[in-house]
C-alpha cells in the first residue's frame, strides 16, 4: 500500500461523528442561521477538503489545491467568528469552543500527515495555511482558558 492510499485510508477511517450531513460548501456553511451549528459545519467542512486537497496534488493541479487549502482556513475562521457572534463567554460555556479547538487541531494534524505524503517542492504550499491554523487553534485556546475577571 501506498503512503498516499493510507493517507486516505487513515482520514477516512477517522471519519466525521456529526449527525448532520458534511456541507458540500462554504456557501452552505455560511447559509446557516444557527451559529453554533455554523460553527460546528465550518470545521467539518475544512476537515472534509482534505482528500481534495490530496487529490489535487496527485492529478497535478496545485492551484486548485491552494484554493481548497484556502477556504479550509476561511473554514476555520469562519468557525470562530461564529462563535464570537454567539455572545457566550467561552470560559463559562465551553461546550462548542472546545469542539471548535479540537476541530482546528485535529484539522493541523491532518494537514502535518499530509505535508509527509507531498512532494518537496510541494510542501510549501502548507505552511503558511498550517500557521494560520495554528493561530485560529490558540485564539480558541486563550478564550477557553482566560482568567476570571
């Protein structure tokens, strides 16, 4: 087996948990009136480019990967600012925070275990995407974990 079909095979098997159907697309994610569901169909859809991503970089087409690479990070901050415009204080009502943190982090794995399977002129492509990931992760975190006031 290829290290690209266990790639596949890993972020499949993964899977998604939610109960709602993954959002064929970002228009989709931002139709949502609910924010709190807008946030949760944010990270799923970023979560399920994945394969895409990979699969353009097979086919030789990076410039739609990048594309895809992009809208999984306007995904993630979407998510959060969903999130924001609930008005919830995220240390007191952690709930869907913590989903949207777990999501982003699971969301920069995936992305790391991809960028192994790239080619070296490749990989570029995702750092600065893993960086604003990273970014989005740790504002999440800081929100959670702030002190009291």
């Amino acid at each position: 087996m290829t290290r690209r079909a266990a790639f596949l095979l890993a972020v499949g098997a993964v899977g998604l948990r939610a109960a709602d159907p993954v959002p064929a697309s970002l228009e989709a994610v931002l139709g949502e009136p609910d924010l709190e569901k807008r946030s949760r169909a944010a990270v799923e859809f970023a979560l399920s480019r994945i394969e895409t991503v990979l699969a353009h970089y097979v086919e030789g087409k990076p410039d739609e990967a990048r594309a895809e690479l992009e809208q999984m990070v306007t995904a993630a901050e979407t998510c959060v600012e969903a999130l924001m415009q609930t008005g919830k204080n995220p240390r007191k009502k952690a709930k869907p925070f913590k989903r949207a943190e777990i999501g982003t982090r699971r969301l920069i794995t995936d992305l790391e275990r991809l960028r192994k399977d790239l080619t070296f002129e490749e990989r570029p492509d995702l750092d600065p995407i893993i960086a604003r990931l990273e970014a989005i992760n740790k504002d999440l975190l800081d929100a959670i974990m702030q002190k009291k006031r």
